[in-house]
C-alpha cells in the first residue's frame, strides 16, 4: 500500500473589521480556499484580543480603525499576551504614523480593504510562510524614517552571521520573497527560509520588518540603497 501526502493544517486566520460586509467579503473568498480556515470573526478591537487568545489563530487580519479599541492597539495588547500570531492591519490608507506604529506594535504587513480576491489569498499564504507584507514604498520609508533617527543599537550577534547569511540579509533588505531570493542566490525557498529563521535568532529580531531596519542601521546595506 502506497504511503499517503502528509496532510497540512490549514492557515487558520481571524478577521476583525468594524463592517459586517468587509468581514464575510473576506470569509467568502478565504474559506474558498481548501487550505485557509477562518476560525473567528471580530467586531472591534477588544473582541480581536478575546478571539486571538481563544482560538490561537495563525493570522489576524486587523482593521487599523475600529470603536472602542482600534487596531494598532489591538496589536499591541495581542503581542503583550504573548500569542504566537502573525498580525496583518488592514487599511483604506497608506499613511506613514500608522504604518510605524503598526510595526513597533509587531505587525508583520499591511494590506488594502480594497484587494482583489487573488491578492488576499496569496498575501494569506506569504505571510503563513513567514514572510513580511511591505511594498518597496514602505520599505523606502522605513529607511527613510530610521536614517533620520539617532543611532540605534546594533545587535548583538551580527558577527556570527555568516557570509552567506549576509547575502540573505542583503536581499531581504531589498524587500524580496523566499523564492525571489532563491532565484537570486540558486538557492531553494526552503533553505532561504531556513537562513532567514537562523539570522532572526542570531540577532534576537521578531521579523523580517526588524531585519530589514537592522540592515541598514548597520551599514549592511548602504541607506542610499534603494529597494526594487
């Protein structure tokens, strides 16, 4: 008898959104996908914090402006209760405090309430894989907002990164994927996750958004550097 494929989890994601519509728009399109569950749905702020510690969902998807408790807030109270979860704030703007707050609070992405069905889908599933949601703008304006700062501490570690590591870091900083960097280095997605996880631990950084900050408040790569 053949051994079978080993079944995957599904990314279970929570939604919180103030609009009802915005909310099942979104369940519609994700539980149409065989390997994305939505386990809870979230009214405002306070309800996402509630559902995040009940259900431990892989994803939140947060909309950055609801009553009572809004999303940035809501992101900083989930990641102070310590709940292992990826947090993607959804929003009809692009504006600079949100997206630096966000970050500070732990957010790993950003994604517009007006994305197409395929976007969300894919934005799902890259985040899932431990990537980071933020468009070359932002990226530039990360680097932009954290050059103007005064020197922040470099972390401890960056000595034990290895030369291939740097190379990663390089491309990371660059705002590419996994598999983008893979193409770059002939490297597999895999074995770019695998470095990426190792220089995250090396340098003590919750995320990719944090490495990319590292890399050039370091001097890794030139602040004069453009991403792609």
């Amino acid at each position: 008898m053949s051994a079978q494929p080993e079944a995957h989890a599904p990314i279970r994601v929570l939604i919180a959104d103030d609009q009802t519509l915005v909310r099942s728009g979104f369940r519609m399109i994700l539980e149409d996908e065989p390997d994305i569950e939505v386990v809870a749905e979230a009214a405002d702020g306070d309800e996402a914090v509630a559902a995040v510690t009940r259900v431990h969902p892989d994803i939140a998807l947060l909309d950055i402006r609801m009553p009572r408790v809004d999303g940035l807030e809501a992101a900083r109270r989930i990641v102070a209760g310590g709940v292992p979860v990826r947090l993607v704030m959804l929003t009809t703007f692009d504006v600079d405090e949100y997206v630096f707050r966000a970050i500070e609070y732990g957010a790993t992405g950003f994604l517009l309430k007006d994305v197409t069905p395929e976007q969300l889908v894919a934005s799902v599933r890259l985040v899932a894989a431990g990537e980071a949601l933020l468009a070359p703008a932002i990226t530039r304006r990360l680097i932009s907002r954290f050059a103007r700062e005064s020197s922040r501490p470099v972390p401890l570690g960056l000595d034990d990164v290895t030369s291939r590591e740097m190379e990663v870091v390089r491309q990371v900083a660059r705002g590419l994927s996994n598999a983008e960097i893979g193409e770059v280095l002939h490297l597999s997605p895999a074995t770019v996750k695998t470095h990426v996880g190792r220089i995250l631990s090396k340098l003590g950084l919750r995320d990719r958004v944090q490495l990319v900050v590292v890399a050039y408040e370091s001097g890794v790569v030139e602040r004069g550097t453009s991403p792609v």
